[in-house]
C-alpha cells in the first residue's frame, strides 16, 4: 500500500507556483513519488460558506477542482 501526501498551500499567483512546482517532478521522483494529483481551490464558495450568520469559529472544509494528474 502507498503513502499518502496532502499539501494544502495559499500560492498567491497560481501560474508561477505551478511553473516552478512542474519543474521539480524530477526531485519528486528521486525520493519516491510516482504521482501528483493537484486541486485548486474554490475561495468563492469557501467565502460565501464563512459568511453565513450564527458561525462563532472558523469552518474548517476545503472546496477544490481537481487538475490534471502529474507523473512524478
């Protein structure tokens, strides 16, 4: 059975983390990692959630759409 990674990160400019994170498959695959599957967030939904009325702590709940799968 594998290991399981689940990284959750703000990038702030999604185009330049995705650049550099492609760039390091060969890094990943030295240590050991055969997939990648990424999932970009949906903060739209993930706001309005927050905004609802009665809510005295932080929701925790992530909304994401799956990107394409990435060897290594």
């Amino acid at each position: 059975m594998g290991v399981v990674m689940i990284s959750r990160r703000n990038v702030g400019d999604f185009d330049s983390w995705k650049t550099r994170f492609e760039a390091q498959a060969a890094d990943r695959a030295e240590y050991g990692s055969v997939r990648v599957r990424r999932f970009q967030g949906r903060a739209f939904v993930a706001k309005k959630m927050a905004e609802r009325p009665g809510l005295v702590d932080e929701l925790d709940f992530f909304f994401a759409r799956e990107l394409p799968t990435l060897e290594s």
